[in-house]
C-alpha cells in the first residue's frame, strides 16, 4: 500500500471547523482512485495532507495517521519523499516556478532541483512534453500560453519528475473537452506502475477513468467502492457527487443502480 | 520579459557573466578611486570602445538618454550655485560611467542564463531563485497595477486635486494590489515545494555558461587593477 | 543563514514586485511619493525583521537592475535599515492603529533620510532621484550650503513616503481576512490581536 491514512483529520490555521474528518483509506497502484465530492468537501485539502503539504506547508493540526510510500509526510523522513509524490493543483498560473524562460525550463524545474544530471534531465522533460503532445512549444515563454496549454505544461512538469504518487487536483479544469477527454484516457495507464489519485468534481468525463471512488462530504468518506455502487445511489445523487447521466435516470425513475454514463445506459435501456 | 536584454551573438554575449559583472564592479570603484577630474571620462571613453567592438553602441545611446538629466542637476546645482564646475564633471563622469557599464552588462546577459551562472558558483539556491523570480514578478505586478489603476478610475477614481484626495486615492490603488498578491501565497508555496524547490538538494544547472581561460584571467586582472588603484590612492 | 522556506521563497518576490510596482501608483498621484518599501515593510509585518532584510536586499539589486533607476547598491543599508525598522516596529504592535503607524512611520522617515543623507552626499554629490533632486536644486538656489539642502530634501519625501507607507501596511493589515493573516507568523502580532 503506497498511501495509508487512518483517522485522519485535519484543520486549516483560524479555521472554525475540520477540513478533514477521521478520514481511513489506503491506495496502491492499478487504477485510478477517484475523490469526489461537493465543493469544499475537502478533496483538495486531501490530496495536500498526502502530499505531507497540509500541514507542513500550509500550517494547521493534523491528527490521525498519514504513511505515503512508508513514511510520514510532513514529518521528519519527508526529505526522503523528494521528488516521489507529484501533485498538480488546479490553477497553472500560480504553478509556474517563476524562473523558466521557455517550456522546457519550466517542465525541467522540479528534475533540476532534485540534482538529476542534464541527460536525464533532458530525456525526462522530452518524454513529459511528447506525453501531452506539445513538443512544439518547447522552446516558448510558458507566459504566453493559453490556459489549456499551460496545464498540460504543468502536468507534464509534475510527470517529468516520475513520481510514485500522482496526485491530480483538477487537470482539467482549462482544457476543453478533448483535451480533458485525452488526459483522462491516459491516467489508467498512468495508474498500472503508480498510485494515481484525482480529486474532480467533472464526473462525466472522469469516471470511465476511475476504478475506485472515494466520496466525501464536509469532510468525512460517505462511500468508498466501485464507481456504480458510489456514484449510481440516491445518495449520491442528492450529495450532487455523480454524472449527469445518472442523475437523469434517478430522475427517470430507472432502478438501482444508475448507469453512469451515456454507454452503460444505452446498454441498459435499449433492451 | 528580458529587461534591457538585445540578443547577439558579439564579445560580451559570449563573456561569462560573472567576467562581466566583475567588469561592472570595477568601474563602479574605479570611478570612485581614480584621481582627477576626467578620470571617470576616460572610463567611459574605454567602455564606448568596448560597447563598438562588442556591437552594442545602441547601448550608449540608452545610457547617454539615462545619464542627461543628471549632467542637467549636476550643472546646474555644483556648476552655477556652487561655482564648482571641476565637481560636477567629476560626479558627472561617474554616473555616466556606472550606468553605461550597466546597462551593458543588462544588454548582453540574459536573466536567465544569470542565475545558472550563480548557481554553477555555488551561489545558495534559495537567494538565485529568488533574484530570478522576482525578475519574472515586478513586470507581472506592474502590468497589475496599471490594470487596477485604470480599473479604479473609470470607477470615478480621482488622482487630481487636493493633497488630501490624492494621498486617500492612494488606498484604492494600492490594498487590491497587495492583497492579490498575498492570495497567491499559499498555492505558489505549495507547487514550489512538491517541486523540491526547499529541499536541500543541489540544484543542476540547466545551461550554465562556459568559463574560459580568458574570462578567469580578466577577472584577476581587474580584481588586481581596482586593488592596485585602491592602495595606491587610500594608503596613508 | 537557515534554507528559505517555500512561503518565503514564494513570498518574497511578490513582495519585491510590489515594491517596483508601486512606483507607478506613487507617479500616478504626482505626490513626492516613492512606495517602494512597502513589500519591504509588509513582510516585516507578516514574518519578520530576518525575512524583511532579504527582502530589502533582493529589493536593492532587482531597483540596481530594473529601469535604470539609480538606486544603487550603495543605498542598501538604508534598505536594510528600514528592514528592522519595520520588523522591530511590527513586535512592537505599531500597525495595531492608524495612529501608531503612521508615528513609527515618520520616525522611520526621519531614520532613513539620516542614513541616506552621507551615501548620497559623500558619492553622488546629492544627485540622485530626479523628483528629490529637485528640491535639492530649488533649496541650493536660494542660497542653502549642499549638504543641508540635500539633507533638507531627503527628509520632506522620506517623512511623509515613510509615513503613508507604514499606513497602507496598516490598512493591508486590517483588510486581510483572519484565515488568511494566521497563515503569517507575525501577522496578528503586528496587528494587536495575539
């Protein structure tokens, strides 16, 4: 198991309440776990308190159990971890290293810093870039891309770094549909040597990609299982946490479980 | 945005930028310690060579742009008020000296390839990014400011008037700013350090400039020029 | 000196950025206003003395670079000054009201005029920013001796920037939301509410 967390709660500094509420779950490489929920249900600050950010970089008491990749990772042995846990937050902007003239600098950033030396360097930053398919931008100013060119940059920057744990906090949110249509396709195989966690809330496009969902509300896990049987509930449906598709068939009055996608209900209603 | 930056392909382009920096250094100490009134002149008459055969005479036109003014202050306050023509030559010479020897270490080093250059020198990680990211930051901010500045007068923001309705003009242009500023905080943090941006490791260098021979024999030559003048002229 | 932290790392040159930036606000106005410590004192509001003199001196080379302004190196110990100023004033809960800050501010004013009177004096003959040049012109020409004149002029800019910038640090204090001022070691010491 690459990420353990048992009971885990935490709370953001001067917050009133927890962001996380005993949270347990454990997830190792084959599929892509899914974290869902409403807005500010805590998936991001999740996927920060794996990372060892929360509350290493962002202040705040944490209680409970983290262990990702065998160690605490806000504590002590974090140095260890360097470079082993990728995370790509929402908003290229604010991900940019600030000192990269061009593409490749900004996708070399992270490689850099962990003192790989310049072929590997360089084999790495070419890879991450043919990955999202913007070699040709390799030698622009990442100031003058576009947003979904930005973010594919970014995720290809947290790729370079060949992380064990991929954690992904909406890398979709500025690309457009078959832009985020690629990258969600590509995640699963991302997920056969890695631990790939995705925390969105774009549940139509995202869930064919997912083998396991995890939902939260204010908090705390409401459902952890197999997309159908978290996302396909009345439930779910009420919480907002599921595709459009079954939010029609609940509508639709159609049985438990709802399909979850345009696919699964064809399947099922075309009979 | 390179400030200053022009791309070439001349002398200095291709002189370690620590060889250049260390030019700037030594006429901004020469122009102090070396004796007489147009010793500062001469130093500037070099450096127009310099910028000739490097091909970046454009240069000079920015630093004689940059330095007028001041020759204008200069005249005026030391020449006509205090009847010292000989010291506003003097001080004249040596604006003109620093900032033309600065601008030409601006125009042919670019920013980036600056902080590699600190870095391959064993220059502490933390103070080159910083040098380098506030380079990228001060552009950034200043187009925001523009923006909020434009923003806030079609809102009816006044900046004529009294000394009192300007100085409170000042709040509605300056707090949006700053606390923009201070709401990108935390997410820049968090991406710089999952980037080991903090981690003690030593950072590679991605194209860290060639240090020849000769870069290295012109920096002990000018180390022992501004040495030699400083013990000629400060020993007692 | 301890690594840079990722806050500082991603702090700092926000800071520095807003030093230059308002440069242009203070033109804006056309009132003798620089604004170019600001970021400087803020960060000595949100961290601390130590952070705000790394500011003051990335600051001082970013000015040396920059936009040919003519704020040498040979300034930075009046940026470094103002660095503890700032940081010293923050402990002492100076930003905790308007009063209180815009007192410290003016004698930060009259501190930093103090420092800089020599270093312009002695290397730059009194000449350096175009705007304090100027009354430094205008008080030679009515028959002041240099060295008050200059002097003289430093002081009427530095008293009120310095004043005007320790306020708008108050009001950034004032208007920053509580989960967000708790984030900064400092920060609500410096205000008076820890």
């Amino acid at each position: 198991m690459s990420v353990q967390l048992e009971r885990v709660s935490f709370r953001y500094p001067g917050a009133a309440f927890d962001a996380l509420r005993e949270v347990t779950f454990e997830c190792a490489p084959g599929c892509v776990h899914l974290v869902t929920g409403r807005l500010g249900a805590g998936c991001s600050t999740l996927l920060q308190v794996i990372a060892g950010l929360a509350p290493h970089v962002t202040g705040g008491s944490r209680s409970g159990s983290v262990v990702t990749l065998g160690r605490d990772p806000a504590g002590s042995e974090r140095h260890d971890l360097a470079g082993r846990i990728g995370l790509l937050l929402p908003t290229p902007w604010t991900q940019l290293s600030g000192m990269a003239y061009t593409v490749a600098e900004e996708v070399a950033f992270g490689p850099a810093n962990l003192g790989w030396d310049r072929e590997r360097i360089r084999q790495a930053v070419d890879e991450a870039l043919r990955l999202v398919a913007l070699e040709r931008v390799a030698a622009r100013d990442p100031r003058t891309l576009s947003g979904g060119e930005l973010q594919r940059v970014m995720f290809a920057a947290v790729i370079a770094m060949d992380p064990e744990v991929c954690l992904l906090d909406e890398p979709a949110m500025e690309l457009d549909p078959a832009g985020a249509e690629a990258l969600y396709a590509h995640l699963p195989v991302l997920a056969r040597e890695r631990t790939v966690i995705l925390a969105t809330t774009d549940l139509d496009r995202a869930v064919s990609a997912a083998g396991r969902v995890i939902l939260l509300d204010g908090g705390a896990v409401i459902g952890d299982g197999n997309p159908a049987e978290i996302l396909g509930t009345p439930r779910a449906v009420e919480t907002g946490a599921t595709t459009t598709v079954a939010r029609i068939a609940s509508l639709a009055g159609a049985d438990l479980t709802y399909p979850l996608t345009v696919a699964a209900a064809v399947e099922r209603f075309s009979r | 945005m390179t400030l200053g930056y022009r791309p070439g392909q001349g002398l200095l382009h291709r002189t370690h930028p620590l060889t250049t920096a260390a030019l700037a250094g030594a006429v901004s100490l020469l122009a102090f310690l070396l004796p007489g009134e147009l010793a500062p002149w001469a130093l500037v008459a070099g450096l127009c060579a310099l910028a000739l055969v490097a091909g970046l005479v454009p240069v000079l036109g920015a630093a004689a742009a940059f330095s007028a003014p001041f020759w204008g202050f200069l005249a005026v306050i030391h020449g006509v008020f205090g009847h010292d023509l000989g010291t506003a030559v003097v001080l004249a010479g040596r604006i003109t000296a620093i900032l033309t020897v600065f601008l030409l270490l601006l125009a042919s080093v670019h920013p980036g390839r600056l902080v590699d250059a600190m870095l391959a020198r064993g220059v502490p990680f933390g103070l080159a990014y910083l040098l380098a990211a506030t380079l990228q930051a001060v552009p950034q901010l200043q187009r925001r400011a523009t923006a909020i500045l434009d923003a806030q007068r079609c809102r009816g923001l006044r900046v004529r008037g009294s000394v009192l309705r300007r100085l409170r003009a000042v709040v509605p242009l300056t707090v949006p700013l700053v606390l923009g500023a201070l709401a990108e905080v935390d997410e820049r943090a968090l991406a710089l350090e999952i980037r080991g941006a903090a981690s003690g490791t030593r950072r590679t260098p991605l194209d860290p400039p060639v240090d020849g021979p000769w870069d290295r024999a012109t920096r002990w030559i000018l180390l022992a020029a501004v040495a030699g003048v400083a013990i000629w002229r400060l020993w007692p | 000196m301890a690594r840079l932290s990722s806050r500082l790392l991603a702090l700092i040159p926000l800071a520095v950025g807003i030093n230059l930036a308002l440069g242009k606000v203070a033109s804006a106005t056309s009132l003798p206003l620089f604004l170019d410590t600001v970021g400087t004192v803020l960060v000595a509001a949100l961290v601390g003395p130590g952070a705000a003199v790394v500011t003051g001196l990335v600051s001082q080379t970013a000015f040396t670079i920059v936009d040919g302004k003519l704020m040498w190196m040979a300034f930075l110990p009046v940026q470094l000054g103002i660095a503890l100023y700032a940081g010293l004033a923050a402990r002492y809960r100076m930003f905790a009201s308007p009063l209180r800050a815009v007192a410290s501010g003016l004698g930060l004013g009259l501190i930093a005029a103090t420092l800089s009177w020599p270093i312009s004096l002695l290397l730059f003959g009194g000449v350096t920013a175009s705007g304090v040049t100027l009354v430094t012109t205008a008080l030679t020409a009515v028959g002041m001796p240099l060295q008050w004149a200059v002097y003289g002029a430093s002081l009427s800019s530095d008293l009120l920037d310095k004043a005007v910038t320790f306020l708008l640090v108050y009001v950034v204090l004032e208007a920053l939301p509580r989960r967000m001022a708790v984030r900064f070691p400092a920060a609500e010491r410096s205000r008076g509410r820890a």
